[in-house]
C-alpha cells in the first residue's frame, strides 16, 4: 500500500552544522522535498522562539515540535480540521504534553540544592554567558533562553555525581534527557511520543497511511529514531553513533550534520533506485 512519507528532524548538529548552525548543504534536498509536497517536521529541543525564526529563515510551513516533545505547534489552517485536544495560541494550534518550566524550576529549587556547585541551570544564563557556551549569536541566544516547557542545566560536576542527580529528579518526578550540550529537566515526554501523535493526525486529516523517517545525532534522539519506521543516524563530529534499540530499518550517513543529512534524504527519498530504504518501506510519493 502507499503511504505518505513523514520527515521528522532534529535541528542541532542535524539540519544545522554542529560548529557554526548552518544548513546551507541541505539546500538543495529541502527544495526538492518542497517540490515534492513531502513534509519536513522540524522535533527539536529548541524553543518555541526559537523555532519560530528558524522556520521563517529555512522556508519551513509545517508544524513543528519544541523542548524534546513537550509541545506541537501546528500552524493555524494547515490542516482542514482543527486536531482535538489542541488549543489556540497566536496563530498556532498548541498540542501540550507537560507542565510549564516553572513546575521544574520549583522541584530544582526544592531538591537540587545540594548539587548548586555541579551545574548551571538556563533560567540563571544570561545571554553573554550562553553564547560563550554554544557559540550562538547574541540574537539566537536570546530566543533559546525564552523556555516554556523545561529548563535545561549545564552540568559541571562529577560523572558519578551526574547520576545521582538524575537518580534524585527522576523519583520526584522529572525526566531527563541528555541533549548534546545540556541535561534537560521536565516532563515525561519525548520526541518519539510526539511524533507519532502528530504522524497519527496527519494520517486521520489526509485519510491515508503515513510513514515516518526520522533523523538524529544524538541520544536525546533516540525516542524518535526508534519509534519511526526508518531511523537515519547523522554523524557527529563530537560523539559516537548512539546505540539504537529498533527492529525498524536504520543507516548511518557518512557526512556530518546537513551534509549528512542530505546525503541520507537522497538515498532514501530522492533516489530511484529499488536498493533505497524507502522502496522496500513501500512508500510512494506525496
């Protein structure tokens, strides 16, 4: 049967170079997939704000997941029906998986004390500080510090130390998440479980099968790359390929970042040949 191809991508060190957070190698294969009316969903740990400006910059009008899965934003019209259990915000419709950042800010703050030296949490960077750190512009850095749904830390402790902290927030109630900077502290959501809410959507408004091909470098990935139906690993310059844990076809792309994030999409989607991941998942064009 034909199904309807479903891109979900992280942003950091996926779409966007790990070093200096440009596409630009993946022009070319965004383009095409515009063309051929396949939708690329950005399911990142970025901000809302953040997000909102990256979508206008890549030319991006598809809905879009923000902090790990903690939130869908759908733009206002892009499907015919408004999805159930969304509500109105701007001109998005908001899907919300957890509680705001201020219920994890106050479980930091009432049991966090004791590791206060081991890490540095976002809600105490200011935007100087967080680009010395990433190397953002004083622009975007601006736009990742306006959080909404978990606050990420920067850990500087002790690995044992680490665990103990993870340990310690997991039994009051958080999850954690590794991303590839910062440990994020929030709810029990994750990418993997937003994608396939939003796949599901897309499958109910357009009436037919979907498939997802999701694409990440790192193991805050891993939710989503196992819970699609064709996970691509993009090489990192900083880390290993993650360990996968998936029946589900996967490959390795041998670039880093948008090099190696369109090298995989053309393999997979652009190419003709029957060998193509695709091909044997069945898919057809949108």
């Amino acid at each position: 049967m034909t199904t309807r191809p479903l891109i979900f991508t992280d942003i950091d060190g996926t779409l966007l170079d790990h070093f200096d957070y440009s596409f630009s190698h993946a022009i070319e294969v965004i383009e095409a997939l515009n063309e051929r009316k396949i939708p690329i969903i950005a399911n990142t740990s970025k901000t809302f704000a953040e997000m909102e400006k990256l979508q206008q910059t890549i030319g991006f009008n598809s809905p879009f997941i923000s902090e790990n899965g903690a939130a869908i934003y759908i733009p206002i019209g892009y499907f015919d029906q408004q999805p159930p259990d969304t509500f109105t915000q701007g001109y998005y419709w908001v899907k919300e998986f957890c509680q705001s950042r201020e219920y994890w800010l106050d479980l930091l703050t009432q049991h966090a004390q004791a590791f206060n030296d081991d890490f540095i949490g976002f809600s105490s960077l200011s935007v100087e500080a967080l680009c010395e750190i990433t190397d953002l512009s004083p622009d975007n850095a601006k736009l990742a510090l306006i959080r909404n749904y978990a606050e990420p830390v920067l850990w500087q402790g002790s690995e044992a130390n680490k665990q103990v902290f993870i340990e310690l927030m997991t039994r009051v109630g958080a999850h954690i998440l590794q991303g590839g900077r910062f440990l994020h502290v929030g709810g029990d959501t994750d990418k993997g479980k937003a994608m396939q809410w939003l796949a599901d959507v897309y499958s109910k408004q357009y009436n037919t099968p979907v498939t997802t091909i999701a694409l990440g470098d790192s193991g805050n990935d891993n939710a989503m790359l196992e819970a699609a139906d064709l996970a691509i690993q993009i090489k990192s310059p900083v880390h290993e390929f993650p360990s996968l844990a998936t029946k589900n076809p996967s490959i390795k792309s041998s670039e880093f970042g948008p090099k190696g994030w369109a090298e995989c999409i053309k393999q997979t989607l652009l190419s003709s040949s029957a060998e193509s991941p695709v091909k044997q998942l069945s898919l057809g064009g949108a």
